[in-house]
C-alpha cells in the first residue's frame, strides 16, 4: 500500500528554485525531464519508503536521488511520507538540514 507524500513548505521552496533554475538556464525538455525523474521518485518513495539509502539515524531521514545534482530528503512516519528538502548536491553537505 502507497504512502501519502506531504511536502513540506521548505521542499517546495527548494523545488520551485530548481525550477526557475532550469527554466532560466536550460531548455524547456530539460525541465520537463527534470519533473517526470522527480515524480517517479516520489511515486517510488511511496510505494518503497525504505528504498532509498538512511542518512540520519536519530530523525530516520532518507535521501533519494532525483538528478547527479539534486536529492529528495524525506522522512517516513506511520502514515505518510513527510519530503523534507530538495538539496543541490553542489552544495557543502553540512547545508543539509534534517529538520
């Protein structure tokens, strides 16, 4: 049985910049790309929310790669599947934020 996905405000934060991103940097198909890789990987998550590798042990946080360059940060509750952040892979590790 799928899990419901909950976004959270942070997440699509994240998303719509990668979005803007795109949009002003690349083509249009490469957004386009961009957006069917991320929803198979949300469609993945919820139906295999132990799929992807743990990160964090305390907060049983996940990551998911959605692009070499971009990564799903989720937890799992009983429920639901809370996605955390989209974080830029280029970016120094530390500025991911488990919370």
């Amino acid at each position: 049985m799928a899990l419901d996905v909950i976004w959270s405000p942070r997440s699509l934060n994240n998303l719509e910049e990668v979005i803007q991103y795109l949009r002003k940097n690349w083509s249009h198909q490469v957004v386009k790309d961009f957006i069917i890789r991320m929803d198979r990987v949300v469609q993945l998550i919820s139906e295999h929310p132990q799929l992807f590798r743990q990160v964090s042990i305390n907060n049983a946080v996940r990551e998911a790669v959605i692009t070499k360059h971009n990564l799903l940060l989720y937890r799992i509750t009983q429920s639901r599947i809370l996605i955390i952040a989209v974080f830029d892979t280029r970016q120094h590790p530390k500025k991911k934020k488990y919370s």
